[in-house]
C-alpha cells in the first residue's frame, strides 16, 4: 500500500510542476514486525520482544521566490511477550505493521497531503498444565509539514498512539484465550491558492 501511495505522490507532484521554479518533496515510511513466544512440556519459560524506531525530515528552498517546504515524520514501535508454566502450552503472538506518508507542492496553487496508519493484531493463548503468558505492544507516531510562501502559510500535524495488552493464566485442566485486533487510519490534505499573483 505505501508503495503505490508513494508512486501516486510523485507522479502527482512532476505532472503538477509545469514551470521549474516550484518546491515539491515526499516522504515515506513503513514498519513491519512480529514477535512469536511460545512453550509446552514441563516446567520452562520464554520471553521475545522487538523495539523499532524511525524518523526522517527534509527541507526544501526557493530562493527566487523565498519559498520553503519542510516535513517531519516517524514514530516508535515497541513489542514485549512471556509465556511460563509447567505443563500444556502457553504463547503469544504479535503482529504489527504501520505506514506513514506525505507530500507537498509549492507553487499555484501550493498543495499538501499526508496519511498515517497503524495495524496491531495479539494473541495469547494457554491449554493444559499449568501456567500463562502475556504480552503487550504499542505505537506512538507522528506528521508534520509546511510551506511557507508568498502565496500564505499551509501547516498541518497529526498524532496517533495505540497500544495492546494480552494475559492469560490458569490451572492444570484450564485453557484460555485472549485476542486483539486495532487498526488506525488518518488522513488528511489542503490546497491554498492564496493571492492571484507573487
């Protein structure tokens, strides 16, 4: 998906330059993670986690006309799980992906748009013996952008954190199972033709 939003950013912003003298730029991100923890026979544990960060920026200039463009973005991921006991099976399962993209165009009229999602899915499971397992994950990202221009100033920002928690424990004959699923899209874009002539 990031990638054909990426490809449709750029086409739109060479097919809407029409005169050089314009500031444009995109920018994208995307993590992907799974964490699988799981245990069965007699006594015994185990434990598995993942921490992920990105973050990038990028500034553009015209000098001609005193134009500037700037974008921020990323956001950190972080992924823990346990399952012990003593007998049976216990487990945790994690999956995560997230997303973020964004673009801008400064020129007549000057454009911006940008699109954050995250998906998170968990599960935890135990059957027999004796024991449980728990595990938890959680996102927390963000978007900024604007240009500044003699046609105005376009600012926008947007903030998502999402978090999941999973447990699960019981007795020798007791089974049990818990689950999660989240899922989060933003989105958002302007367009400021501001006065006829710079």
């Amino acid at each position: 998906m990031l990638k054909r939003l990426t490809l449709s950013v750029v086409i739109v912003l060479l097919l809407s330059s029409g005169a050089f003298a314009f500031v444009g730029q995109a920018e994208g991100f995307s993590i992907e993670a799974s964490n699988l923890v799981g245990r069965s026979g007699w006594v015994g544990s185990a434990q598995g986690g993942n921490m992920l960060t990105a973050y990038h920026d990028q500034v553009g200039f015209d000098a001609r006309t005193g134009t500037i463009a700037i974008q921020q973005e990323g956001g950190v991921l972080g992924q823990a799980a346990t399952a012990a006991g003593a007998g049976g099976r216990s487990g945790v399962g994690q999956e995560a992906e997230v997303y973020g993209l964004q673009g801008q165009l400064a020129t007549n009229p000057q454009m911006q748009g940008q699109v954050l999602g995250v998906r998170l899915g968990q599960g935890a499971y135990k059957s027999s013996g004796v024991g449980g397992a728990v595990g938890g994950q959680a996102f927390v990202g963000g978007q900024s952008q604007i240009i500044c221009s003699p046609r105005g100033t376009s600012a926008q920002s947007q903030f998502v954190g999402a978090g999941q928690y999973s447990a699960v424990s019981g007795g020798p004959r007791s089974s049990a199972v818990a689950l999660n699923d989240a899922d989060i899209t933003m989105g958002q874009g302007q367009i400021n033709t501001g006065p006829r002539r710079w």
